[in-house]
C-alpha cells in the first residue's frame, strides 16, 4: 500500500479508538516516525496529512531539513538526544520529546536562551525501567519538573513513554494505564514552565492501545512506511 493509503488507514484506526473511549479523534496527533525514511517519502506523509514528524538522530534532521522535508508540518526530535547534538535540534523542532535527564534538560535551555526562545520538550519515562532504554524512573519526575521549572529557555509541555515490546496487550496496557495515573498526577501540581498537555506513547504495533489509556499523541513509523531497510 502507499504511503498515502497507508496514513489513511491509521487515521482510521485512531478514529475508532478515540470514538470508542469517549474522544474526538481530532484530540488525537499522529507524528510519523521517519528514521532512515528519505526526504521524498516525508513529503509523502506530508501530503498524506499526518500532523507531525519525528526523526530520532540528529544528522538525519539536518539532511532533510535542508531537502526542505518537513516543509507544512512542525518536527519533532524522538531519538535519545545527547547534550553535544542539542545545536542541532534546538529551534529545529517544535518539540524534543525524549528530554531525559536534567544534564539535557540544562543543555537544551542553555541552547535555547542563547538562541533567544523557549524550546518545548517532553519528559520521557522508563516506565518500564528497561536498562537498554532512556529515560527518568517515574520516583524521579518530580525533582527533574522542580528542575525545569526554573529552567527559562525550555517549557515542559507533558511526558514521553516507550514501554517493553509485548504482544500481550493486557501487559501493555497496564504500562500505558500508569503512564496516564503519572501524566494526571503532575497535571494536577502547580510548576512554573510545566503544561501537562501531551501524553506521548503508543507506536504502530500499540497505538490504539495507548489512545485507550489516555494517549493524545501517538509515533508511528511502521505502520506508515512500512519495514525499515
């Protein structure tokens, strides 16, 4: 199937989902995941009508940025970001989702602040405190939003999740389930710079899982340009 067709069919299943949980589906954002996808098939997806894309790797960024590649919708970073590739992405992307450390947390608004803006980012969670993965331990969100609030160049505008691959979809639920008790517990504390709005989690194999749990903004690749070379 095309891309196009492709884009279709996952709006299509967000649809469902939101509908059936009580939602509308245009609550729902859909980020195409594009690693190792070339500028071409981006500006597919682009056309195809998806609401952001999100690259994970820096130079990946940079290439096809410059091929004017996300040229209609914003970008988002989703990859692990290191502190000396944050020039890169910083006022690049409308959004870092995988902010996960204070050391980043620092470098971004640093970057930022020179720049003369406030970048947006996401706190992203080990949820399910997986060594071979980034992310905070959920007992730690509080000292790093105490963090970032007094942070100016970065404001925090929710939280990010990849939890363990499963094809039990009762297990990952109930990831996703305490992705959203975290979510809904901060957005009832009070932290300057801090805008509990999205709750980022769910990918091809999960998506309508996540948006089930809560989810308001769901990474697809897969599912939209098919299997990675």
């Amino acid at each position: 199937m095309s891309i196009y067709d492709n884009v279709k069919r996952v709006r299509e299943e967000i649809a469902g989902a939101a509908v059936k949980c009580g939602r509308s589906p245009e609550d729902i954002l859909l980020v195409a995941a594009s690693k190792r996808n070339s500028a071409r098939r981006v500006r597919e997806a682009v056309s195809a009508g998806v609401d952001a894309l999100g690259e994970n790797v820096a130079r990946e960024l940079a290439e096809k940025n410059a091929q004017g590649a996300y040229a209609g919708v914003p970008v988002h970073f989703i990859g692990h970001l290191q502190t000396n590739k944050v020039g890169g992405v910083v006022g690049v992307c409308s959004l870092i989702e995988s902010a996960d450390s204070e050391r980043v947390l620092g470098a971004v608004a640093r970057r930022a602040e020179i720049m003369g803006i406030c970048q947006d980012v996401l706190i992203e969670i080990n949820i399910g405190a997986e060594e071979t993965k980034s992310g905070i331990p959920p007992g730690q969100l509080d000292s790093v939003l105490e963090y970032a609030s007094g942070l100016s160049g970065v404001r925090v505008l929710g939280l990010m999740a990849i939890p363990p691959n499963s094809a039990d979809v009762a297990r990952a639920r109930r990831y996703f389930d305490e992705m959203h008790r975290l979510f809904v517990d901060k957005e009832r504390k009070m932290y300057d710079n801090v805008i509990m709005r999205y709750l980022s989690m769910g990918m091809s194999a999960s998506f309508v899982e996540a948006i089930y749990s809560g989810s308001n903004m769901v990474r697809v690749g897969t599912a939209i340009f098919g299997e990675r070379a």
